[in-house]
C-alpha cells in the first residue's frame, strides 16, 4: 500500500514537469518542385514566416515535407540547390556543414571559383533576397504546396 501511494506521488509529480511550448504553432507542409516540369532531387526548401522558418530536403520525386511545418499564413519561400564539383571536398568529410556551404556559395570570391559549390536554379527562387516564391499557407495545412519552376 505504501508503495502504492509513493508511487502515485511521483506519478503527479511527474505529470507536471516540463512546459508548454512556447514556439510558434506551425501546420503540415508538403509539395513537390519540380523545374522546366521535372522533379528536382536533393534541393532545400524554405520557409520564412517572420522570426520562424523551416526546411526539408526534395526526395528523387521532388517532394518535401517540412520539419517543422509552417506558420499559417503568408510565407517567402526559397529553394537552393547546389553542386559540388568532384573533388572539391576532397579530405573534407565532416569538416563543413550544409549552412557553411550555402554561406560558401554565397561568396563573391567562392563563386568566381572553378571548385566552388554552384547554384543549379535561378536566383528568382534560390536566392533569399531575390525569391519571387511567396504563398499562403492555410490554417489547417495539410494542403499541398507545390512549385513548378522555369530555368528560363
């Protein structure tokens, strides 16, 4: 019996520990790129809604699904990708991120580079400055959200 109420005890105790989420509340986002209307593989999509964004990463299909989901409602959304010319990280395993190589990319002095990453889509949906991508993200998500890019 004295277990039992010990037990209890901590159980009550328990249930409340943590705390709320304080972060946004997000939705479920997915869709497929696709450019010139084939599926592009291996590209990052982003999200950026205020303080808050998100990112996945397009399967052989194209299609993504964000990590975090996204906030509801308008939303600027990017999507990069890059190429590594072989070689180029040659002995470099584990020695440099994804965000280092988009800093990387950005580089005036890297893009003049014969060896540097490259960006294989227009600036008008890779660059965040630049990108002409804005939506809307609906209140409940769940809605698929895609982007059929033009090379020119």
């Amino acid at each position: 019996m004295r277990y039992n109420v010990i037990m209890m005890l901590v159980a009550a105790a328990c249930a409340g520990c943590g705390s709320p989420s304080t972060g946004p509340s997000t939705v479920s986002v997915q869709g497929t790129v696709t450019l010139d209307g084939k599926p592009v593989e291996g590209a990052d999509v982003y999200f950026i809604s205020g303080q808050f964004s998100s990112s996945a990463k397009t399967d052989a299909a194209g299609v993504y699904d964000l990590t975090g989901g996204a906030i509801p409602g308008p939303n600027t959304v990017y999507v990069s990708k890059l190429s590594i010319p072989a070689g180029a990280m040659a002995g470099m395993e584990g020695a440099i991120d994804e965000g280092q190589m988009m800093a990387m990319a950005g580089d005036p002095a890297l893009a003049r580079s014969k060896s540097g990453p490259k960006q294989l889509l227009p600036p008008r949906y890779s660059d965040p400055g630049k990108t002409e991508l804005n939506v809307s993200v609906p209140d409940e998500g769940g809605e698929a959200i895609d982007f059929a890019l033009k090379s020119k």
